[in-house]
C-alpha cells in the first residue's frame, strides 16, 4: 500500500529533509541533523510538520455525550476554546490509543476536534460512527484528516513568533494559556491555533487547510525538525509515543501502568470504566518508568531491563542520548517495586548489562 504525503512533501523534498515511514505516513524524519534541530527548539523555535496526526471532528446534540463515553476524561468540563488529553480504552481498560480532545471556539460549526495518531484516523472513525449507532446517539462524525495540514512551533521563542505572523486572532496568542485554543489568521489562512505540544517547551500547534499549509508553513521563520528530533525532544519530556510505549496488540498496556493515571476521571461512564475502577483500586502490577544509565551506552525500544541479579524484569520503550543532558536516557515498565526513583536496575545494551537508576518523570524540567 502507497504511503499517505503530507501537503508539504515536495517542499520537505526541496530543503533535502530525509524522510521515513510512520504510521503509514512518507515523513520527514531529519532536516540538517537531530542535534542542530533538538538543540533549536530547546534553545529558540523549531517548526514541525505533523499533519500525519489525525484530526476527526464530531458535531450535534450528542457530540460530548458519545465523545465522554469513549475517552477517559470529563468531556463535559470542556468550555468553548479548551482542551484536554484523555485515552481511548477498550472494555478491559486497554490503551487503545491517546488524544488530545478540543472543544472549538464557538464560531466552528463543528463542536468537538480531537486528534488520534498517525495512521489511527480511520480506525477511530469507524470506532466513533460504530457507537454513535449503537447507543443511538445524535452526533455527526468526520474524518478531516485529509482535509488540515497540521504545524506546532516549539521553543522558548515560539510563541512570540507565530504572534508575530498572525495577522489576527480572537485572542491575543501570547495571553493564550495552556491547553487552549483560538482561531487565528496566519498568511491570509484561517487556522486554530493551540497552546500545546509535544516537546516539553512552550509553543503551539496549528491545523491549516491542506491547501494553504505551504504559505503558513513559509511564514515561521525558523528552524524546520523532522520526527527524530521529536522524538529525543518527547523522551526528555517523559511523554509516551502511541505505538511504542504502549501498543494494544504487541504491548497491551492501561493508563495507570502507563503513569496516565491523571487522564482518567472514574466519576464519569466510559468504555473501560469499570475495568480501571478495579486497577485503580487495587494498584498496578508494573509501572511505566524513566531511567538513566550509568555508565557508556545508549538504551534502545527492545532492549532487556535486568535487576542487580542480572534477571529479566522489562523492556526498554524507548531510549536515547539525551542531546541537552548528554546523558543515555529512556523509558520502560518494570515491577511496581523497581518504580520509586533511585532503584537499581540494569539494561542489556547488545548483549552487555549496563548499570542504571530509574528517576522521575520528565527528565528535563522546563
């Protein structure tokens, strides 16, 4: 099957990015080096191209209700222009995937936007029309995903940039809080602007039509990041990757294990209610942690997590060189007991066991 292009692809093409497979997806993963585009975002502003995320919209009088029963959070607590990140389970309580969930500004005719992952949009669409039809709930449900380009620019001084190549917005961006959203003008193109991300740093991210996302993307001036620098830039924000950290097939996990227990709201009836009403109560088996290796090498996704006995208690999610701390980081699940950061564990790196501590979450405080 063909890989789906983001509208931008001739132009990554054109500035020599590198590109990559991702949730069926043509991407780019690197435009100058993961460094030099890491270290801009953390440092300044870099823009991302993200419109292999999925954008479904859901509209009419049962819009909240049948959103509330499929996600994890309280829907209903969403004013106008808010935002919340919740988890889409299934009866068991297994992480089918996470969200972010939008409740548009009043002058879209659409009342929700939430945002599956790559190569998730058709699934969830079917999910979402699935049980519209069988609760019998009013609701209209659409898949934009080939409809909206979708952009976050990130960095300390990402906000400042994109207000500055606003031509208006409903509210000024730089007053915008976090997990807020608002319509603004951004080269003579209508877009939703949002404070939110996925690197850790402040900025935001915009959903553009398809059509004028090469006018908005050319009015950032900064540095372009491909998915690598995403990548080491979300593992220093602890932030988990859909698909990696948790994988509903190959690494069944609920939102408790994955130390998402915050997403959860138990007061409200949702697929996967009861099921986590239990695990809550009584605690989980395994918790998702962060660790540091103390010695030389890098913890890749696979690689085995040993205790000091040199026994096999989890698996590497995923790992990196930290680009800011310069130190070889990553992230796992590993019995309730090696949780409490400071424990001592180990990680196979090819075949060679390497000391290292599990910590807190994140890794970088920003």
């Amino acid at each position: 099957m063909a890989l789906r292009e983001p509208p931008l692809a001739e132009v990554h093409d054109a500035r020599g990015a590198t590109t990559t497979e991702f949730g069926g997806w043509d991407m780019p993963v690197e435009f100058d080096s993961i460094r030099t585009e890491h270290e801009s975002v953390r440092e300044s502003a870099g823009k991302f191209d993200v419109s292999h995320m999925g954008e479904i919209t859901v509209s009419g009088p049962d819009a909240a209700e049948l959103l509330g029963r499929l996600t994890t959070n309280d829907v209903s607590a969403l004013a106008h222009g808010k935002a919340q990140y919740a988890m889409i389970t299934d009866t068991e309580g297994t992480i089918l995937d996470d969200t972010v969930i939008y409740r548009l500004p009043e002058t879209h005719d659409a009342n929700f936007l939430f945002i599956p992952n790559a190569g998730h949009d058709e699934e969830m669409e079917d999910r979402w029309t699935a049980h519209r039809d069988e609760w019998g709930l009013d609701a209209t449900v659409e898949n934009r995903t080939d409809a909206y380009a979708m952009f976050a620019v990130q960095g300390p001084d990402a906000v400042d940039l994109v207000a500055s190549a606003a031509d208006d917005a409903d509210e000024p961006l730089a007053d915008l809080g976090r997990f807020s959203a608002t319509d603004a003008t951004v080269a003579d193109s209508d877009c939703l602007a949002a404070r939110t991300g996925y690197t850790g740093e402040d900025g935001l991210e915009l959903i553009v039509p398809w059509s004028e996302a090469e006018a908005v993307w050319e009015a950032f001036d900064c540095q372009p990041c491909g998915l690598g620098a995403r990548d080491t830039l979300r593992i220093e924000a602890g932030f988990l990757l859909s698909g990696q950290d948790f994988d509903h097939d190959e690494n069944p996990r609920n939102p408790f294990e994955a130390d998402v227990g915050f997403a959860v709201d138990l007061d409200t009836e949702f697929v996967g209610r009861d099921a986590l009403a239990r695990v809550a109560e009584s605690g989980p088996d395994e918790r998702f942690v962060g660790f540091e290796l103390e010695t030389r090498g890098v913890p890749r996704h696979g690689y085995e997590i040993t205790d000091s006995d040199g026994e096999t208690i989890g698996t590497v999610t995923s790992g990196t060189m930290s680009p800011t701390l310069s130190t070889p980081i990553g992230m796992g699940y590993v019995p309730t007991e090696y949780a409490e950061p400071g424990s001592e564990i180990a990680v196979r790196v090819r075949g060679e066991p390497k000391e290292a501590r599990t910590r807190a979450l994140p890794f970088l405080e920003r």
